[in-house]
C-alpha cells in the first residue's frame, strides 16, 4: 500500500499555530525540568546497574573461592536466594 506524501511545497504553504510567548516559555521551562528529571533519573539506574553487577561479581566470587564445602553452600545460598535480583530480572 502506497502511502501519501506531504511534499516540500506543500509543507511550506501549511499552517502551523504556535502557541503564545508566555505558553512558549512555560513549555520549554517544562522540558527543561522534565529533562533534569530524566537526567536524575538515568544517573540512578546507572549507579543502580554498577551495584548490581558488583553484587554479582561478589556473589560469583564467593562461589570461585571458597575453600570449604560449607563456604561453597553458603555463597551458593546467597545466589540462588537472590537469583532474579543476580540475573537483572528484579531489583
């Protein structure tokens, strides 16, 4: 199915309203918090990510090293425990 296509000349010749100065500023202080926000927002997630992955080399690690069966169950307690938190399914 072809689809219609709005040409230059016609895009140039439409009109387009645009809000009023007052609602053009409130709108772009709006994005600028909702960008701050973002911001915040994925500087969390990454710090959150960085933890994570630390917590499953730890985890791993632990299960790596240990020297005692009993070392051994204890660090595999822990992942099994906390499997969908070490696999990035839930945090």
């Amino acid at each position: 199915m072809k689809m219609p296509r709005l040409g230059t000349k016609d895009a140039k010749a439409s009109r387009h309203p645009v809000p009023p100065k007052a609602e053009q500023g409130w709108i772009i202080q709006r994005v600028e918090e909702l960008m701050a926000l973002y911001d915040q927002l994925e500087e969390a997630q990454a710090k959150q990510n960085s933890i994570c992955t630390a917590a499953r080399r730890s985890a791993i690690d632990a299960v790596a090293t240990a020297s005692t069966s009993q070392e051994l169950e204890v660090a595999w307690e822990g992942i099994s425990s906390n499997w969908e938190v070490m696999a990035g399914q839930r945090s």
